[in-house]
C-alpha cells in the first residue's frame, strides 16, 4: 500500500502467542505479515511464566528486532504491536506494547483502534492523583485497570473495558495470562486461530497462513477471552449490538488475502470495482490499478466492463521509507520514486485509472498528470469507495474534515483540482452490498461513518481536531 503518498494512514496491528516456545520469533513473523498496518514503529513483550520482558523501536520489524534480540525474549507466551500512530505522538514511549510493573505483576497491553472518551478519562485520572507517562489513550485502560485493584484481575479488566468508549481491539497480558478484547461494535478485526496446541490471536487472518496457525473463529464484539495454560475462557463485557465493522478494512487497509467477517478481501474489492463499472461507466481502451490495495477492484472494473485490465501503473518495491526532502521539488519526486506509469500501455490511450479512494487529492493529482505525460490521451478516474467527506475517530488519521478534499468540494470540482477528464466514486449503496451482498443480521454490518456521517458511537467534544470544533 502506498500510505506515505496517499495520505492515508493505517492503523495498527496486534498479534499475540500462548504455549509456544518460540513465541517471540512467531510473533516476529506475525507482526511482518501486518506490518502495512503500521510502519512507525514495533514491540514484542514475551513472558517465561515468571517475568514480561519488552523490546521495542522505531522503524519497520526488521529495523527494530535482531536475531539476538528476539533469543532474548525468551517466553512461551507473547504479544506484539505494528504501529501507526493515531492518538498521541510519535515518540518511544508511545510504542506498544506499554508495559507497566507493579508490586502485584506486570501488565502488558497492545491495541489497535482509538477511544472516543480518553482525553475525558486522562482528565479525572489526573483528577484523582494518576500520573500519566504517555500521550498514549492506550495508557488510560492500564490506570482503570489498576485502579479497579479490589477486584480479581478479569473482572477489574471488564470493568474498566466498560468505562472506555470507541474503537479497540485489545491484547493485555501479565505473567501467567493473556486477556483479548474487542470493543462491544465490532469496528476492528481481531480473530483466534491455533498452531497444534498453541492459540493465536492477530489482528488479520493473513498472519494465521504465514505462521503456519489454522483459523478457528473471529473475537465477537463484545467478548473477553482469557487464555492460559488451563485453555481458553469466553466472557462478555458487554451485550450484543449490532456490528459495525470499519469498511475501510475492505476498502484499503486490510490485505488482499485476509478474511473479515467471513468474506474475503479480495473477492470484495472485486465485487466494488464490479459495482463501479455497473454505476459508472465509460468508453475506454484499458483500465488500470494504483497498486497494491487497487487491483482488485481495478480486475472486477475490467471484468464487467469489458475493458482490457493492463499494469498500466507499477510500484517501486525497493523503495525504503525517505527521510530526507529537502525541497518541495524533491517531494513531487516523492511519488515517481514508488510509482511510474508504463508508457507502453497507457501511451495514446484513453485510460480508466480506479484507486480505492481520494482522501486529500494530492496523489490522484499527481497519478493523473504522470499518466498523461506517458501518453495517456484520456485519464478517467473511477474510485471504488463512496467520497470521504467526514472525519474518523477510531483509528485513522482523517480526524479533521478540513483535510479532506470531498468534504469542502463537489464531484466536478474534485474531477478538475485532479485533472481527470471524468471522475465518479462508488455509491454507499454500492458499496454495502459489495461487502455483504444483502446480508442483514446482528453479526453483519459496516461503519460507514467516514462517508455518511453517521457515527456508530457517540463523539466527544474532545475527541475532535481544533478545525472541527470552531
């Protein structure tokens, strides 16, 4: 995926091992196969039974672990973390797993997501003497937690699992246990699998097939597991409601070869660029994908349109993270150094270029010019998601609608900032039943707040951008 030019930043990604003695180093495999879900920075904290211990850094998995590190981290049991970061800033201690020590154990937690009511949890913490060392909302689940120190451990984790709001997928682990959770809607994937006797937990089904784990079911919204050397125990936080899964999880940030909610990624994405071709179509010669999260739903525009599919784009797959840009000259370069257009293919042509979605412009801006200095005779840009017009607070970083393009300009003043001689987007009609085709149920269902605004939770005053509030 091309997150550093597309302006749109994944979230995270958890994955967690009980009963294995190579725990650290599945974890390590388990984190490279979510690594798109987060490229700031990684950590692995493992227990032997007797003690956590924590290795963690900036940077890609590679970056951050060492053959010798990852020996260090003995333990049969572990939980890791890719990040992104969403809530708070950047720094060291922000990078999760967060562990903290206490005359009573260690607790370890790693969470994918972003709670809605944090800023005002932070405030009465601090209020009763709790004295926060990140800027984390993650560290804000380790105060309730402990702060419920009169009750046995999982009940003091359910507990503070009900005062927090918004989206989470959570792994907490102490010396002897590992507790996995998933908010009570659902809005982030989170699944079980084994590995002969020992049980995973990852943030996508991809991760089971890298490591070698068989898929056994998804965490239901709602549901607190407890897995430890006894075996794996379900409890619930919280009633049933109805689910609302992020729909960008299909749109672009889970891999095309991970299966949410039953449906496969892939076959979905096809389904969008199907239903994109249905609703909007056009004569043209060939159809293209912005690699890599495009070319699905690039395939199933080509497919029922009748259009040629053809790698009219290609990414640059030794391209390392630039750290380095001086000049604003040099930062156009940017995206020519990932991306180049085939002018063998697009060279006159009239080309439908489909992209998963437009978030501030910039980059279908510059897609659309490199395809004509190839050649192109046309660029007609289909986008195979409805417009992102609202901000997301669980998870993404679009917290503020004055970023985002579709949110202060129309479809035809969209269509002319990015130079495309046509431009249309997928309904949300279109989108819903791509996703589910028609299945209505308690267990199904999507957040589609980004483009409708219509928010699955309620939104605090300060959970919102300063441009949101004026």
């Amino acid at each position: 995926m091309l997150g550093e030019i597309k302006g749109l930043n994944e979230e995270c990604g958890i994955f967690g091992v009980w009963g294995h003695q190579d725990s650290a180093q599945l974890t390590y495999y388990g984190l490279h196969a979510l690594q798109h879900r987060g490229q700031e920075g990684a950590g692995i904290v493992t227990t032997d039974g007797e003690q956590l211990k924590l290795a963690k850094g900036h940077g890609l998995i590679n970056e951050v672990f060492s053959e010798n590190q990852l020996d260090d981290l003995s333990g049969h049991a572990s939980i890791g973390h890719v990040r992104y970061a969403t809530a708070g800033d950047g720094g060291y201690e922000n990078i999760q797993p967060l562990l903290f020590r206490s005359q009573t154990g260690g607790l370890a937690l790693a969470h994918n997501g972003n709670l809605v009511n944090a800023q005002a949890l932070k405030n009465q913490l601090e209020a009763q003497g709790s004295i926060l060392q990140t800027t984390s909302d993650t560290e804000v689940v380790a105060h309730l937690i402990k702060r419920a120190r009169h009750l046995p451990l999982e009940q003091a984790i359910m507990e503070a699992l009900s005062m927090i709001k918004g989206a989470y997928a959570f792994l907490v682990m102490t010396e002897d246990r590992m507790f996995v959770a998933n908010d009570p809607r659902g809005l982030r994937p989170l699944s079980l699998g084994h590995l002969g006797e020992s049980w995973i937990v990852s943030s996508e089904t991809c991760a089971f097939d890298v490591v070698g784990a068989e898929y056994d079911r998804e965490i239901d919204p709602g549901e607190l597991l407890i897995i430890s050397d006894e075996g794996v125990e379900s409890k619930r936080f919280s009633a049933p409601i109805q689910r609302t899964l992020c729909s960008m999880e299909y749109v672009y940030f889970s891999r095309p070869d991970s299966n949410l909610d039953g449906k496969n990624v892939h076959a979905s994405r096809k389904r969008m660029g199907k239903s994109l071709a249905e609703e909007a179509p056009i004569d043209a010669d060939v159809v293209t994908g912005v690699p890599d999260s495009s070319i699905s739903a690039a395939i199933g525009y080509a497919e029922a349109s009748g259009i040629p599919y053809e790698l009219g784009l290609i990414k640059n797959r030794y391209v390392g993270r630039t750290f380095i840009q001086p000049s604003q000259e040099l930062r156009e370069q940017g995206v020519k150094m990932k991306l180049s257009a085939v002018r063998g293919i697009v060279e006159g042509k009239k080309v439908v270029m489909v992209d998963d979605s437009i978030v501030r412009g910039t980059t279908s801006r510059r897609i659309v010019k490199m395809l004509k200095e190839a050649g192109a005779k046309e660029v007609h840009v289909r986008i195979a998601s409805p417009p992102i017009k609202n901000p997301c607070y669980y998870g993404i970083d679009t917290s503020n609608s004055g970023e985002l393009i579709a949110a202060n300009n129309s479809v035809e003043e969209i269509e002319e900032q990015i130079g495309a001689d046509s431009l249309a987007f997928l309904s949300v009609q279109g989108l819903n039943d791509s996703i589910y085709q028609g299945e209505e149920s308690l267990r199904h269902g999507g957040c589609m707040a980004c483009f409708t605004g219509n928010y699955p939770t309620e939104i605090y005053p300060n959970t919102m951008h300063p441009y949101e509030k004026a």
